[in-house]
C-alpha cells in the first residue's frame, strides 16, 4: 500500500482552481458508456459530477492566500496482493476510501469549538482509477534509458538519411534498433518499457481531493502542517494543532486489513518501507529474521515491486551488500520526497 499526499501547486504558487486536476480524473471515463463511468463519491454520496467537484472544491478555500494550497491530493496505490484480496475492485475500494478518511481526520490534532473533529468536518471526493502508464520516474524506465537513449540517436541518424542530409546504411541501423529493443532488461508483453506505456495487470488505485477548509470554510485542516501533535498558546488560550503523518500511514494499511481480512508480509509495512529508507541496517536484519517461507515472500514481493526495493541476490546468502541497501534507499528517498509529504 503506497499512500501519498500532495499540495496541487502550479509554478510558484498554489493552483487556485481544481479544474486542471479534477478533468485529469476524468480522462478514463473518455468514449465510455455512462454505465461504464467512474464517477466522484465521497462519505454518502456516488455518482457526483466533476462540476460538482469542481464548484464545492473551488468554492471552500475562504482567506486563503496564492502562496497556500486551497487542497490536497491523496493517492492510494494498492499492490496486486491487496487488490487480489478484493471481490469488487470498484465497490471494495470505495468502502476503503470511506474508512480510510476516518483515519484522516483521526490523525488531525485539532479541535472545532472544543471538540475533535470528525469525518462530517472535512470537505472530500474520490475517484477510483484502473489504468496505470509508465513515468520517467518509474525504475523501470530509468533501467531502460541507456537503450532509450541509443536507439534515438540510431533513429535521428535514420532521419538524416533519409532527409538527405547525412548518408548511411538504413537497413543496418534498422537491424541495431531491432537489436536495442529485444536486448532493454525491461520488457512487458514482449516489448520494451517506454515512458506512457500502459502498465499489465490490475492498476486499480484512489485518487482523492480533500479541501484545505473545513467543511463551514472556516477552519483551515493542513496534512502538511511540519507540527505532528501539539498546543501552542494563542490568544490567551491553548490551541491544539498538527497532523500525525505516521499515524495515518499506519492506520491505511491496518484498516485495509483490517476491512478485508488480508495477511500484511513484512515487506508491504509502513514501518519497513521506512526503516529501509532511515535505518536500512534494522531493515536488513529484521528481514533476515522471518521464518524462511515469509522472507522468500518478502523478497519476491519486492523483486515485483514498483521500486526495485532489492536486486536479484539469494535469500540464503548470509550478508547482502550494504552499498546496495545504501544506493536503493536514496533512489527511493529521492522518490519519495519528489511526490509526497513525508513517508
């Protein structure tokens, strides 16, 4: 379970508008049925329109400046063992997302007139989405990119040629083209991996915009508040403030076990995923002391995954390389902190 929260910024400032992102959402609904549609829900409602999005979202950020963000972008990426856990992907995770928000605003520290607040207190709507497509990003295409990189030096010298401009053997360095695509480490369905290319498989995943106001558009609920829980005075008077950013990571996994009955390996944990990237010396040793057939799970889970958490080394070997542990957790740190806040 890969959970992140993003501000929607534009440039310098914050996005005054969720228009751009709220018709990003929509792209999968594009030449479908209207019974094939995937639309906006939030806590008790389905079926609300992107208008609606947009007008409720863009209506709710009362005195804030430019320089905050009216709302924010939470995405919810389960892996293909927790989506092999579902009946209903559509229907499995919207009751996801309905439990997972209770977690949300759990992880508030705040209070509106003296008391916590609750799930009727924040302002949110979620779409879910099934289709994924390689980025830049994506270990997968950076595997690529020496190939990537000369096949389109081999195709501008083709263009010359053919432009008139230079002179060559088309055929031969068609042949090496040919060559490069078959020899890319990474292929799916028999081709290489390029960037926008369609991922296989279950992609399913939540996509959610919750305002940065309350739902009265007075009180401003900030996920990216650098404060985890505590009070500050203010006015004479002690405020409570901040947001637990662990505490939330932890409780969507939980919760998602919890709702579905599914059996979390060690590899898929909030706490190990963060103890690679901060310690990946207690990461390491508390892999290597799983019961044999929960390690081989563990390591085959994070040869499959997303980011490649470790290479091909034996489980038995009794030391892995630390340079590796070392090189993998900036890759994912850098990651990390170039698409959510905190982890």
């Amino acid at each position: 379970m890969y959970v992140t929260i993003i501000p929607q910024k534009l440039g310098k400032n914050y996005s005054q508008s969720s228009a751009d992102f709220v018709s990003y959402l929509e792209k999968e609904n594009q030449d479908l049925e209207q019974g094939a549609m995937e639309y906006f829900f939030n806590q008790y409602d389905n079926e609300i329109s992107a208008n609606e999005v947009v007008k409720e979202i863009d209506g709710n950020g009362a005195k804030l400046k430019k320089t905050e963000p009216k709302f924010y972008s939470i995405t919810v990426s389960p892996s293909k063992y927790e989506l092999n856990r579902l009946q209903n992907n559509s229907e499995d995770l919207k009751r996801y997302t309905r439990e997972l928000m209770k977690d949300y605003v759990a992880s508030f520290n705040r209070e509106i007139n003296g008391r916590p607040i609750n799930i009727d207190d924040i302002k949110y709507y979620a779409k879910i989405e099934h289709q994924r497509t390689f980025k830049g990003t994506d270990w997968q295409i950076r595997e690529n990119q020496p190939f990537a990189t000369k096949i389109l030096q081999l195709k501008t010298e083709i263009r010359n040629i053919n432009e008139g401009r230079a002179e060559g053997n088309l055929k031969l360095l068609q042949n090496k083209i040919d060559r490069l695509e078959k020899e890319a480490p990474q292929q799916q369905d028999g081709k290489r991996i390029v960037q926008g290319m369609p991922k296989a498989g279950n992609q399913s995943h939540i996509h959610i915009i919750v305002s940065r106001k309350d739902v009265s558009n007075t009180f401003s609920l900030s996920p990216g508040s650098k404060h985890k829980a505590s009070e500050v005075e203010m006015h004479g008077k002690n405020v409570k403030r901040g947001f637990d950013r662990n505490q939330f990571f932890d409780r969507a996994e939980k919760t998602f076990d919890r709702t579905f009955g599914y059996q979390r390996n060690f590899a898929e944990t909030y706490q190990a995923r963060k103890d690679f990237i901060k310690n990946p010396k207690i990461y390491f040793a508390s892999l290597m002391k799983l019961p044999t057939s929960e390690r081989a799970i563990a390591f085959r889970i994070m040869k499959e995954s997303d980011v490649p958490m470790l290479p091909s080394i034996p489980v038995t070997q009794a030391q892995l390389a630390m340079k590796v542990f070392n090189r993998l957790r900036r890759g994912m740190d850098v990651a990390i902190k170039s698409s959510s806040i905190g982890i």
